[in-house]
C-alpha cells in the first residue's frame, strides 16, 4: 500500500470538458444543501429533540461547514474530478482513495433508488393504478437522459430544479418571519413557542440524538467541488461555493426550523407529513400541501439528478486510477461519460427492484449500509486535508488560495466531532443498524482494495 503522501497536480484531469456556467455551479452549491429531507423529515427530528433541535441542526451544520472550509482548501489548490477522491489518494494513499471513491459511488447509488422510490410514491398520490416500478423507471429514465445529454444540461436541469426548492425556502423565510413576530394578517407573536413547555423537553442528551439525525440531511453539500472540475473557472466556483457554506446552512436550515418551531408549537408539528405545509396552511396560504408535495417532488427530481452525475463522475475517477473497469471511461462526443452513467443507472435501477422484489431484506439492506458513510467519507476528508496541507506548505505554499480557519487545531477538532457523531449512532436505536451495516459496507470495499492491489502488485511484477 501506498503509504507515502505526494503532491496532488495542480489539475488532475485538464481534458474534462468545462462546460458548467458560474451560474449552474452557483445553484447546484444552493440546491446541494436542500433536499426532501428538510421539509419532510425536519418534523421527526423536531419531535425526538424539542426546540433545541435548533441547536442540533446548527451544529451539525457547523461540523459541515467545517469540513466544507477543508475541502474547498484542497479543491481551490487542486481542482480535480473526483475531488476528494484524488485527495485521498494523493494525501494518505491508494487505500483511502480507493475506499472514499467507492463509499461514495455505493452511496449516491443507494440514494438514486430511494429517491426514486420516494418519487413513484408520491406520483402514485395523484396518478392512482399505475404501479411504483413504472414510475420509478420513468423518472431515472428522464434523469439519466438529462445526464446522457451533455453536462451543460445536467446543469441546466439542476439549475431550474434547485430554483424550486430555494425560493420555496426564500419565500417560507420571508412569510414565517412575518407570522411569528405578528405581522401577517390574522397572526399573533408567536416567538414564544422556542420556549413554551422547555427549549430542551427531553434533555440535552436528545440535542446529540438530533445531530446523529440532522447530519445525513447535510450531505451532498460537497458535490459543488466535483462539478466545480467541469466548470470555466474551478478554483473561483470553489472559493465562491465553499465560502458561502456558512450562510447556507443558518439561513436555510437553523432560519427555517427556528421559524417552524415559533410559528407552531413543537409538540404539535406533523411528522408523517411536511411541517412546512402545515405551517403554509396556518399562515391561510391555499393549497399548501400541494405546493409543498411539488416541491417535495422537484427535490427529489434534483437528487436523482445529482446523484447520478456524482456516481458516475466518481465512477469515471476511480478508473483513471484503474480502480474501476475500462470501459467506464468511454466518453460522448461532447465529453460526457456516458458508459459511466449507464452503470450507474442500471445499478440504480436493480437497486428499485429490490424495493419491489424484497423490500424489507435486500432494499432495506442498501439504503441502511450506506447511512454511515456520508460520515466516513467527512472523516477520510478531513484526514486528507491535515497532511496534504502540511505537503502544499512545504512544497508549493502559493496553491493555497483558500485556507482552514485555526489550521491544524480547528482540523483536529472537526475529525473529532465527526468520530464522536459516528459513535453516538451507538446510542440510537434507528441509527445503531445503519452504524453496523455501513462499517460491513467499509470492511467489503477495504477488501476488495487488498484483492485489487495484490492483483496491480503482482501484474506489474511480470
């Protein structure tokens, strides 16, 4: 194994067409950070934590701001496809690369069948008799031909897809406010609510639970650095992106569950509904919750999409480290990896009819094997950032165009914070099988990359 760090290239692969505008990067960091999780899942975690859920999203966002910062550092001084992939690789060795490469490719796999899933069933709300297979089926055929196209429309369809759901949230911030301090029509100041019947109802241990729950809504933050790759300007687009993490996520995260749990009062938040339409519905906004179930609908579109261009670029990495098959990097005319994003989409799709065949037992098996590894690959990241800053300092100091706040302590502090989320998933019951059948999920993939490399090893010998 590779145990030496060497100094990642300034651009890892200058043949990647860059055919992203400022704009579709701009909107894919916006959309990266909202997804169906924050308007439908918000209730349940609302519920498990009180009002102090406030705090749980906002410091699982603060860890992932954290590891935005580190990541944007790498990407601005190495703008690659694949991104931290490439770091990994070039900071702590083969086996990490190989290892962040493939959680994230089996992740963002997972997440295209359950979100396919999760469409069909809302199609089949408002187009009854039609079965989920043929519904799942249309909306990954649509994605992928989005995909297939070129990247500039994978953009572009990302780009419409994000709007939805950012000025849902824009317009939600700006009437929530109104209702709660009492100045929409027919309302009363409701900011009370935080702290009506006790901001922490169910201690503070529960805030840590709320962590463990909100952190997964996080994740997919970190696309904008391997689309930043195929854009005009990757080092601007990443600068641009990571640095405006921070607003993201209290604006539109911590702003919108703050406003939640004032204009209703915790206790009373649906959770097998959105909380947001609810709470459209007591500002007397009309067809509330069919607003919300298109938006719901839109996130959803947005996942897939995004999910099958990260699956397939980080696809199309790991074979340029011969970590994959060769057949994978075949590229369009218009440089779209089109091999790529079929294996992905197939590997989606047998993944949809296991939700059909054995829901319980194999679809089951991959969505819950995948729930740890978005904290895996935040954990391999910020280890790659400690030593390959130490290697740009030593080496090349002027590629350093963005760098970690209170570097290396506030590094450290972060790779702490996510291995202390990582064993707190030990303390929750829903997220204890998640934790076990992810660290499976990492044991398989650590030994395939024995099996790979003795096999590169002993080829290479002959």
């Amino acid at each position: 194994m590779q145990t030496t760090p060497e100094l990642a290239p300034e651009l890892t692969q200058p043949d990647a067409p860059r055919t992203l505008r400022q704009r579709h990067v701009r909107m894919i960091a916006l959309g990266g950070i909202v997804g169906a999780s924050l308007f439908v899942g918000s209730g349940a975690v609302i519920h498990a934590v009180g009002p102090a859920s406030i705090l749980s999203y906002a410091l699982g966002g603060l860890l992932v701001i954290l590891v935005m910062r580190m990541l944007g550092e790498m990407a601005t001084a190495s703008p690659a496809l694949g991104s931290f992939m490439e770091y990994a690789r070039a900071s702590l060795g083969g086996w990490a690369g190989y290892t962040i490469g493939w959680l994230y490719w089996y992740f963002w796999v997972g997440v295209v069948a359950f979100e396919a899933v999760a469409g069909a069933k809302l199609l089949m709300l408002w187009i009854p008799g039609v079965p989920q297979w043929v519904f799942s089926l249309i909306l990954m055929t649509l994605l992928t031909a989005s995909n297939l196209v070129s990247t500039r429309s994978f953009g572009e369809t990302e780009f419409w897809l994000a709007s939805i759901k950012i000025v849902t949230i824009v317009v939600f911030l700006l009437a929530g406010t109104l209702f709660a301090l009492g100045i929409w029509p027919g309302s009363k100041m409701s900011v009370g609510n935080v702290t009506a019947g006790g901001f922490a109802p169910h201690g503070v241990s529960a805030i840590l639970h709320g962590i463990v729950m909100v952190i997964f809504a996080y994740v997919g933050t970190e696309i904008v650095t391997i689309a930043a790759a195929e854009s005009a300007d990757p080092v601007t687009s990443v600068v641009k992106a990571t640095s405006s993490t921070v607003w993201r996520v209290i604006i539109f995260y911590v702003g919108s569950v703050t406003l939640l749990v004032m204009i209703t009062p915790w206790d009373r938040i649906p959770t097998q509904t959105s909380p947001y339409a609810a709470a459209f519905g007591k500002m007397g906004i009309p067809a509330a919750s069919t607003i919300i179930s298109v938006v719901v609908l839109t996130s959803v579109l947005s996942v897939l999409n995004s999910g099958l261009y990260t699956a397939s670029r980080m696809l199309f990495a790991l074979q340029r480290n011969n970590w994959a098959p060769r057949w994978v990097a075949d590229r369009s005319r218009k440089g779209t990896p089109w091999k790529a994003i079929l294996a992905c989409t197939s590997a989606g799709y047998v993944a949809v009819i296991m939700s059909y065949v054995a829901p319980d037992t194999v679809f089951d098996f991959i969505i819950n094997s995948a729930g740890a590894v978005g904290l895996f690959v935040y954990a391999i990241i910020a280890g790659s950032q400690l030593r390959m800053r130490r290697q740009l300092e030593r080496e090349a100091p002027e590629r350093l165009k963005l760098r970690m706040w209170g570097y290396p302590y506030l590094s450290w502090i972060t790779l702490a914070g996510i291995l202390v989320v990582v064993s707190s998933m030990l303390l929750v019951p829903d997220a204890r099988s998640q934790l076990y059948l992810s660290v499976l999920s990492l044991a398989v993939i650590l030994l395939t990359y024995l099996i790979v490399h003795y096999v590169q090893r002993t080829g290479a010998r002959r």
